[in-house]
C-alpha cells in the first residue's frame, strides 16, 4: 500500500483528539487528593493526545502530527476543558469512564495501525505500532498522575483489548476490507473485549497464583 494512499480523515483525527483529552480530563478527576489544578487538568488532557500521537509517530519515523497540524493540541485541550466541566457529573459514574477510555484506545489504535500498514509496515509490526498508539496516551497519563502503568497491572485486560481491536484491523485490511470498515472493527472489538473483561473481572493470573496452584 502506498504511502499517498494514506489518508485518514481530519475528522477522525481530531475526534480522536478531543475524546482524548475529555478523557483525560475525566480520569484526572478522580485524582483530586492529588489537588490538581485547571492548568495540571489540561496538561492530562493534553498527555492523552500526545501519548496516542506522539509515540506511534515517533515510532514509523514520522513527522509528528501533533506538533506539526495546529488543529490537534487546539481541539485536545477543548477536550480536556469539557471534561472539567462534566466532572462533577460523570466522575461519579464508572461505566462512562470505562467505554469512553475503550472508544479513545480502539480509535488511537485503528490509526496507528492503519498508518503502519500504509508506510508498508508488516502486519506483525502493524499491530504493535496500532497498540502503541492506543496505549501510549494511558501511560503519559499514568505517569503525570503517579499511578503504575494500567497496562502492566492486574486490570481487566487492557493492552489485549487494544491488540484484538488493532489485529481485527490488520486482517481486514488483508482481505482488501475498507479502511473505515476495518477501523470501526477496530473500534468495535476494543470496546466490546474491554467492557465484557470489566464486567466479568477477567484477568490474567499473578505470578505468584501461578506457583501456589503448581505446588497445590
């Protein structure tokens, strides 16, 4: 696939941008022991969008988006500054924060991953460069808030639900799918494998329930 056949659209770009920061925004909400301010709110907001951009850019070897097109740090940090004001409203409410974190993770991914594809990426790397990209905002995130990588803990299947939307894409696009079809898979996948683990609490086992089950 050529490289000037990539063209994923604006929209979609920057809808993934100010979900990123309203989600941003959200999360830094339940956090406020931490007596974060306006300006410490908008800087998260603005980490999620960074982190799903930046590094999967950063990654191909590519001119980052997000310092180079005006539109993304404009409509993330318009993001972040709805999310401040819906806090009080929705900060209370678990399952929101879940599906929107889910819908921000599977849309950074079906970017990355389409971009890699276009810049003749193999499928293999396709997909880390698609989970880099859907993680990458969760771990800038983390690590402003002080908080462990949610990716690398016991949660409820974080990065996989990232891979399985990312290499649902993958194989489409093998199968010659339409890029938007393919990335509304993406998407798909995400959310419903993100939100199914929640609900049913499914995890991978500890290293340590490992050893007791061998020696039971």
């Amino acid at each position: 696939m050529s490289v000037a056949l990539f063209a994923v659209p604006l929209w979609v770009e920057l809808l993934a941008a100010g979900l990123g920061g309203l989600q941003g925004a959200l999360v830094a909400a339940e956090h406020r022991h931490q007596r974060i301010d306006v300006f410490g709110v908008l800087v998260i907001g603005l980490l999620v969008e960074l982190g799903g951009s930046l590094l999967r850019d950063v990654v191909l070897n590519q001119p980052p988006v997000v310092i180079w097109q005006n539109w993304y740090l404009l409509v993330s940090a318009g993001g972040a500054l709805v999310g401040m004001g819906l806090q009080a409203v929705v900060s209370r409410l678990t399952w929101p924060l879940t599906v929107l974190d889910a819908i921000v993770m599977g849309m950074f991914g079906a970017i990355g991953a389409s971009k890699a594809l276009a810049l003749d990426v193999g499928p293999v790397g396709a997909v880390v460069v698609g989970v880099i990209g859907a993680i990458g905002g969760g771990m800038l995130r983390d690590v402003a808030l002080n908080l462990p990588f949610s990716f690398l803990q016991v949660s409820t299947l974080y990065a996989v639900a990232a891979a399985a939307g990312v290499t649902v894409l993958v194989v489409l696009n093998a199968f010659a799918v339409p890029i938007l079809v393919s990335g509304l898979a993406c998407i798909a996948v995400t959310v419903t494998v993100r939100v199914v683990a929640v609900a049913f609490v499914w995890t991978f086992p500890e290293p340590g329930s490992l050893r007791r089950s061998r020696a039971a």
